[in-house]
C-alpha cells in the first residue's frame, strides 16, 4: 500500500539520519578527547592559577570561620594537588569544645588538581558531542551557529562549575576534619557538598550545565531563525 510504503521510507529516512548523528557524535567526542585530554594535562596548572584569586573569594565566603593563610598549587608526592592553609579567625564553641585563634595551630586540606578540571572537561566534551537541532545533511550554516551560540551559553558555566567545586569541596574537606575530631554527630552542609562531588556530583553537575548550554544555545538560533524568515517575507 502507498501510505505504508511512505511510513516504512519515512522511518528508514529517520533511522538513517539517527546512525549518522550517532556517528558524528561519536567522532566528535574522540576527536574533542584526543585533543582536550593532553592540553589539560599540560595546561592544567596554570589554567587553576588563573582562578586562584576567585577561588580565595570565594573559599573566603564560604568558610568564614577559617582565616585563609595560603591557596595554592602544591606538590603532594609525585602529585600535583591545591591546598588551602587555615587557622580560626574566632573563638569557635564546638559541642563541649571551646576553640581559641592561635597562629601556631594550623591546619590544610588539599585534594588533586586534576579534580577541579574534571567537571569542565566533561561538560565541553558533552556539549561538543551534543548533536544539533538541524539534521547533519542539512542545515550547515544553522548547525554552526548553533553550536556557536552554545558556545557563548557554556562558558559562564564553565565558570560557575569551576567555583562551586575546588573551593566549597577544600572548605568541606576542612569542616569535615573538624567535626569528625571534635562533634561527630553535627551536620554541615559543605561537609554534604563535598561528599556530594567527589561521589560523582561534579559529573552529573557537568552534564546538566551542558544540557543547559545546548537547550539555550538551540533555542537562541531558533529565534534568530524566525527572525530572520520574519525581516524576509516583510521584505
């Protein structure tokens, strides 16, 4: 029958374009890797030293209580790892314990630098896997700004998933430290936030914030392209 004949060319037309976006996805990914995967190694560091006076801010609002004496890029072993050097700013009432400021007493948290670029790194090879809302055949100048747009929606991202890890997780690590030695039994919602990320949370953080970029950036080329159609059939 004609109308079944359509509908089974028209389901075959649709999985053929699914296998190509599939396979382009997929060298997009590997080849994204291939490339982004060295350039972090090697750039790694000095890509967090950029980031370090925003990271002293913010750990700085965060952990109020701590004074922060050092933030920096550190070797731990054959490691490279940021730590955060603190003492009490205040007098401190901790269950029974009362804690006084002392220059003396110190303490240091620190955790591999290698974590604060895995949640960028997998929110940009998301967002470049992502396939567009135009089919690969068609489309390229509206597939490119598409991905263009996304672009300029991610990097703020990037930036807001920079800060809401490396600096909260140290804080964390810190209050975690504390409380264990001194009142085991009290909640601190920074000790939950870097259980959180290091348990997987800075991926699955990375991969909402790179949907968010790809449904922004699709739904600014859609509005472009009505406008567009708009300015030319009023022309």
């Amino acid at each position: 029958m004609p109308e079944a004949d359509v509908a089974r060319r028209g389901v075959a037309h649709t999985r053929r374009i699914a296998s190509i976006q599939a396979r382009w996805a997929l060298l997009r990914l590997l080849f994204s890797a291939a490339v982004l995967l060295p350039l972090s190694v090697h750039f790694g560091q000095q890509i967090i030293d950029i980031f370090l006076p925003a990271f002293t801010l913010m750990f700085g609002w965060a952990a109020d209580d701590f004074q922060l004496l050092r933030l920096a890029v550190d070797h731990e072993g054959a490691d490279l790892v940021l730590r955060a050097t603190v003492m009490w700013k205040h007098i401190m009432f901790l269950g029974p314990h009362v804690i006084y400021p002392d220059p003396r007493g110190t303490a240091n948290a620190s955790t591999l630098l290698a974590h604060a670029l895995q949640g960028p790194l997998t929110a940009i090879l998301a967002a470049i896997a992502w396939p567009t809302s135009q089919p690969v055949l068609h489309g390229s100048m509206v597939r490119w700004r598409e991905r263009v747009l996304r672009t300029l929606f991610m990097l703020p991202l990037l930036g807001l998933l920079i800060m809401i890890d490396m600096p909260l997780v140290l804080a964390g690590e810190l209050w975690h430290f504390t409380l264990d030695a001194l009142a085991p039994d009290s909640f601190c919602a920074l000790v939950s936030w870097k259980f959180f990320m290091q348990g997987g949370g800075r991926y699955a953080l990375a991969m909402a914030l790179a949907g968010l970029a790809v449904f922004l950036g699709r739904g600014a080329s859609e509005r472009l392209q009505l406008r567009e159609a708009s300015n030319r059939t009023g022309g």
